[in-house]
C-alpha cells in the first residue's frame, strides 16, 4: 500500500496537532506545579539561591540575610509609596 502526498501531508498534521496538544499538557502540569507554593516561599528560595550566588562570586561561604517583613503594614507601605 502505498500513500499519496495528501496522506502524508494528513499525517503530518495530525503529528503536529498531538505535539502541541502534549506540549500544552506539559505546560498545564508545570504550571500547577509552579502555583502550588506560596509567595513566601518562592521568595525565601530565590533569597537563598541569590545568597549562593553571591557568596561564589565574592569568595565568602556564607552572607547573614536579615529577614523580610510580611505583613499587611509592608503592604500598606507599598501602596501608598506606589501612589505617590
């Protein structure tokens, strides 16, 4: 059996169609991934991975982080900051 250029043009598609189609799951799947961590831990990773990355580039083991406040106050302070 042999098939003819529109088959394989429909075949060629339809590879394609599944490839989005499995990358768009892959996404959703990283996605839900991402969203199931809270700000504040996002944040304290990223401080600790910067800490890392600066300690390697200025020769030190370890750099002292002073903790960031959470909390409505902050956020208040941001506001009206943003607003002026």
């Amino acid at each position: 059996m042999t098939l003819r250029a529109s088959h394989v043009w429909k075949l060629v598609g339809l590879a394609g169609a599944m490839g989005v189609a499995a990358t768009g799951v892959l996404a959703a799947r990283n996605e839900r991934t991402r969203r199931a961590y809270s700000p504040d831990e996002i944040r304290s990773v990223l401080h600790e991975r910067y800490t890392q990355a600066y300690a390697k580039q200025s020769e030190k083991e370890e750099i002292e982080l002073e903790p960031v406040p959470t909390g409505l106050r902050r956020r208040i302070k941001n506001l009206i900051r943003r607003r002026n």
